[in-house]
C-alpha cells in the first residue's frame, strides 16, 4: 500500500476558513437581540430622523420602534372629526424601510388628549362613540403594519391610590358608560382594538408595575379576569423608568423576575416598554463615571430578567440617545444621562452591558 505525501493545509487558509464561517459576534444591539429571539426596540420622534447620526444609529441597534408621541390623541386628533397620521406614518415609512418592527403607543390615556376633548362637555354615550371610532380608526389604519397595541396606558391610579382604577375622562368624568364597573371600560377598548386589526398583539401598559407591589397585583387580578372573560389581552407592557440615586438601593430584581414569571404563566407576554436609568447630571448634562458603571448593572440585570423567561419577548428603552429624552425637560435637567448612547451617539457602558446580556442568553424556544 503506498501512501502519498500528506497534504498539509497552511494554517493561514485554516483561520481565515474558521473565521469566515465560525459564528460572528454580534456588533450591534440588533444582532445580538436576533441570536436570542427578542426585540429591541426604542421610542422614536419623527423630527429628528432627519438627523443623519440619528437615523443611521436607529436603523443599525434596533429591530422594533415604537412612535413616542405620534400616536397619541393630542397629535392624531386635530379636532372631532379628523384623524393625522402624517407624523406616524413617517415613523412606520422609517421602520418598513429599515426591517422593524412597530408598537403602538397609545389608544387610551388620560395625558396628551386634545383640548377640545378634555374641555368639550360629552355624554358618556357620545365619548364612547368616540373612543370606539379613534380606536377602530387608528388600529384598522394601521392593520399589519403595527404587530403589538398598547391599547391602554396607565390605567391604575399611583402613591396612595395605588392598585386603584384612576379618576379619567374615559373611566367616570364622566367615562364611556362603565363608571364604577372596574376595569369593564377597558375590557371594551380592548374588544374594539381587536375587531379592527384580530392580528395584532394587544398590550396592558403600566408604570411602577414592574416589581410586585399593589398596582401589579391589581393589574394582576384584571388580566387574569379578562382571560377568564375571554377578552382579547395578549400581553403586559412593563415601562421600566428607573432612577438611580445615589446611596439608594437598587431596583429588587428578584421582585421582577417573579413578576414577569406570573404573568408569563397567564399566557400573556411581557413587553419591557420605556426602559431609561436616570442619573444624577451636573450642569454640562454629565454623570460620574461610577454612576454610568452601576447604570449597565442595571441594564444587564433588567434584560437578563426578561431574557430568562420565553414569555418576554421585547426590551424596549425610552429613546437611545441622551440628546433626547423626556428625562431632562422633566427634571429640570438635574437628571438624565439616561439612555444606552450619550449625546454624540457614542455607546456607553449601559450599551455594552445590553449588548451581552442579549448575546450571552440562550436562544429559548418559544420565543
Ligand atoms: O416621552 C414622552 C414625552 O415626549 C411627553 O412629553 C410625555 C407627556 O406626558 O410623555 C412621554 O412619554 C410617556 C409615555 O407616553 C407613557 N409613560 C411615561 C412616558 C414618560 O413620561
């Protein structure tokens, strides 16, 4: 038996076969949320994609956005008989372009209605009417291009009244007819939303929810009735503002993760919606360098939470740049420094922290 000389394979052409075609490592937000089955996502402003550092750090970290404002009443309703999509469809145009997702946000809410609304004096029959045509009219013009509905937004009062429905124009001043009847108004919406598009996914969203404390478990008890009821509700949107103070303890993440786990086990999802860590800043916007170190703590622990369970299926932050943020007009700029980019759109440590915890989770099936 004769043997041939051996060929032997350069060790240049081995590495660069096993680096063309070992697994890449993600090096953007996106790709890493796409090896493990989630969205990431970011609330959007329509005047500022024509900003080109804005619009190309968008498309290339997120797979999902979701209109900030441009859903809202305040924007789409001029007045009671038209509707203006113009800023929202400029936002779905964005993300049709780009391959993203969109959330809608959102159909009932007690803030930034339109004053004619709030200052018109209307039966609850002729605001019911009203309700029922902006909800069919809005979700049925938008059917297959927004997958998930926020269809009600912070529905349950806070501080003392926490877990308690809150006093609004839809729920007894004068309300849509349900007043006193709990949560019956919302169970409506909820049925109207899924009339006009029976495909999307219908969200509850929430702020201050996120641990198990009395609202979650007032929202707990609503949602769990309208599985019972057989009202249409698909999933929970967590908003995840959080605040870092210094000295105070962090956010208990025990807490969320058990929250997340029971409402995942109603079959619903869960939507991380309008996640930001807000930070102490001096008068130049800038937060100390300890401060954004804990801040990626939080970020990395937060979606490791989500990413433990298959029921949690998007992690969404309140914008990505810190040029642009509801925090600063909101805290008369003491606070900010809130988001996953500073303000010349560089990644910070809460980048990287996000970026690992999506790369490092298991691919998980079910999701
Ligand atoms: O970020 C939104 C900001 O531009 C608006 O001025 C503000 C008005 O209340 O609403 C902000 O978004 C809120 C969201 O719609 C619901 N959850 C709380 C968000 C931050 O206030």
């Amino acid at each position: 038996m004769s043997h041939g000389p051996k060929t032997r394979i350069p060790i240049w052409i081995l590495s660069a076969v096993y680096f063309a075609f070992a697994a890449p490592v993600p090096d953007t937000l996106r790709e890493a949320a796409h090896h493990s089955g989630i969205f990431i996502g970011t609330a959007v402003r329509p005047a500022q994609l024509s900003e080109p550092a804005y619009a190309a750090t968008l498309a290339r970290e997120f797979n999902m956005l979701e209109p900030e404002d441009a859903l809202k009443w305040e924007v789409l309703r001029p007045d009671p008989q038209s509707f203006d999509f113009h800023q929202a469809d400029q936002l779905i145009d964005f993300a049709t372009r780009h391959n993203m997702k969109v959330r809608g946000h959102t159909l009932v809410w007690h803030r930034q209605t339109p004053v004619w609304l709030t200052a018109g004096s209307f039966t609850p029959d002729q605001l019911s009417k009203l309700l029922e045509a902006h909800i069919k009219t809005v979700v049925g013009h938008y059917r297959g291009k927004i997958f998930a509905w926020d269809v009600a937004n912070e529905a349950f009062d806070e501080g003392n009244r926490a877990g308690q429905l809150r006093s609004t124009i839809w729920y007894d001043q004068p309300g849509i007819g349900d007043a006193q009847q709990g949560s019956a108004y919302l169970a409506r919406c909820f049925r109207w939303a899924h009339d006009a598009d029976p495909q999307a996914l219908l969200f509850y969203n929430e702020a201050e929810a996120e641990e198990i404390n009395r609202k979650s478990d007032a929202i707990y008890a609503m949602v769990r009735d309208f599985k019972r009821q057989g009202v249409p509700i698909d999933g929970i949107g967590f908003q995840m503002h959080l605040a870092m103070q210094t000295g105070a303890a962090p956010p208990d993440f025990a807490s969320i993760s058990s929250n997340i786990a029971r409402f995942t086990a109603l079959g619903l999802q869960v939507h991380i919606t309008e996640m930001d860590v807000s930070l102490s800043v001096d008068a130049n916007g800038n937060a100390s360098n300890a401060d954004l170190q804990q801040q990626a703590t939080i970020y990395r622990q937060i979606a490791q939470a989500c990413l433990a369970h298959p029921g949690c299926t998007a992690i969404q932050t309140w914008g990505f740049t810190d040029k642009y943020s509801w925090i600063g007009s909101h805290s008369r700029k003491t606070r900010g420094a809130a988001l996953p980019f500073d303000r010349n759109y560089q990644p910070k440590p809460a980048y990287e922290a996000l970026r690992d915890a999506l790369e490092s989770a298991h691919p998980v099936a079910g999701r």
